[in-house]
C-alpha cells in the first residue's frame, strides 16, 4: 500500500476521494463491523481515525478493530502524540498551520519522532489550516488556536503555499468537526488553483449536494465525520451509483 502515491495518481486521474472520520471517543467498538458494511457500499475511499482528545486511551483499540473489518487504508489524524499507534496504515503529520502555538507547529511533532522512526507507519506531511466555520469547534479550543477568516483570501492563500513551500505533501482546509459552515468554495477554487498538491477538505459537510459542490470547487479529498455519527443512512445517499461522474 502506497497512500500518498495512490492519493496522488487519483488527483491526476480526476478520481475524487472520501475519507471517512472515526473519532475513537465517539465509536463502540462493537459498531465497528456494521458501520464499516455501510462504509464498503459508499464512494468512501479511506478511513481517517483520530479527534482532538482521546480521553480513554481507544484509538488502538479502535484501530485494530477497523484493520480486522476493512480493506480501506487507515490513515491517523491525531489530535496528539498520545493518539499516534502502529497499528494504522499511514499518518497525517500534521502542523497546525493557521495558529501560532509553537506546541502544533513543531513540539508535538518532534515528540511524536522517536517513535514513528521505529515504526512503518506512512508518514503524510499534512499543512492544516484551520479556517472559520462559524463555530468554536474542539481543534480550536484544543490548540487555542485562532481559525483564519474565510474572507481573509489572501492569507489562507499564502499559508497553503507557505505550507507546499516547506515541503508539505498535502494541505487540509478544515472548518472544523461539526462546523456550522463548511469551507467556502470560492475558497476551495483559489486554493486549489494556487497549489500542485492535493487538497483535502473536512469540517461541516452533511449532503451529497455539499460533497459535490466541494468535489467541483476543487477538493481532492473529502473528509466527513460528523455527518455519519449523527445519521448512518446517510451513507445511502453515498452509493458510487449517484456520483458516476467521480467513480
Ligand atoms: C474534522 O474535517 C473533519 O476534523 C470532519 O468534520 O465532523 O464536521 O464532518 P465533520
């Protein structure tokens, strides 16, 4: 398995992808192999475990679980260093790239080095930039952290290239889990039209229309969690039938 040149080959064949969020504080474990049924029949194309705290300590247990039921590659998006295992297939390295706490730009990494190094865990250089999804979500209280304004274009803009400049492999554009507003597409389109690598983005996306408004402004990647922990038939809207343009 080779996530980022597979991720890669799907943006220059047009293929769009979805990733689909497991928060290991909010998934029982028994639900695992049943809410991954549903998964296997949507266009999802990756699962991503990780949320801004794990207070009891589950995402091995959780990740485990899901490598027993799916052939999905998983791939972690820890809130922290205490949330990385070896478990997991790959890891989106993230630096936090919207805030200024030195702790999610480079402290936590250098914490979580020692112990990738022993590891084969797929290393995804990730840019995060948190943008305002008109509420204050969970990444931002974590990382007291400030999202950027969504009319702020330029500065969204210069953070994404300062993030491929610095040798990132992929940039996120997050409005957080549970936003009110997802990330605007104007937005999306700049982004995307400034940056050779792919682009990811999550936080607020609860319909096929908003997936594929995010799809066409641009996203490569789509991440969605929030949407199926409220309402799991909504992965009936999700059949690869309804987006024959994509799959
Ligand atoms: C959060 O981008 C992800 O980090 C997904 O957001 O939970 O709002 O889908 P939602």
């Amino acid at each position: 398995m080779n996530i980022y040149q597979d991720i890669l080959s799907a943006k220059i064949a047009g293929k769009k992808l979805l990733a689909v969020l497991i928060d290991p504080e909010k998934i029982n474990l028994e639900n695992i192999p049943s809410f991954l049924n549903k998964v296997h029949q949507s266009i999802a194309t990756h699962i991503f475990v990780g949320g801004s705290t794990d207070k009891n300590h589950q995402t091995e247990n959780v990740v485990i679980a899901i490598k027993k039921a799916t052939h999905l590659p998983v791939v972690l998006f820890p809130g922290d260093v205490a949330q990385i295992t070896q478990k997991a297939d790959g890891i989106l390295f993230l630096s936090l790239l919207s805030g200024r706490n030195p702790e999610y730009l480079i402290e936590q990494q250098i914490k979580a080095a020692p112990f990738l190094k022993n590891t084969d865990l797929e290393i995804l250089p990730t840019g995060y930039i948190l943008i305002d999804g008109q509420k204050e979500t969970a990444t931002q209280r974590v990382s007291s952290t400030k999202p950027i304004a969504q009319t702020s274009i330029e500065l969204i803009i210069n953070t994404a290239l300062a993030g491929e400049f610095s040798g990132k492999k992929l940039i996120y554009l997050e409005a957080g889990s549970g936003a009110k507003v997802p990330v605007d597409e104007n937005t999306i389109s700049i982004v995307k039209n400034n940056i050779s690598i792919p682009l990811i983005i999550g936080g607020g996306i609860r319909s096929k229309q908003q997936i594929e408004n995010t799809f066409n402004a641009g996203a490569d990647m789509i991440v969605i969690g929030t949407a199926f922990e409220n309402n799991e038939s909504f992965f009936e809207d999700l059949k690869s039938s309804k987006f024959t343009q994509y799959n």
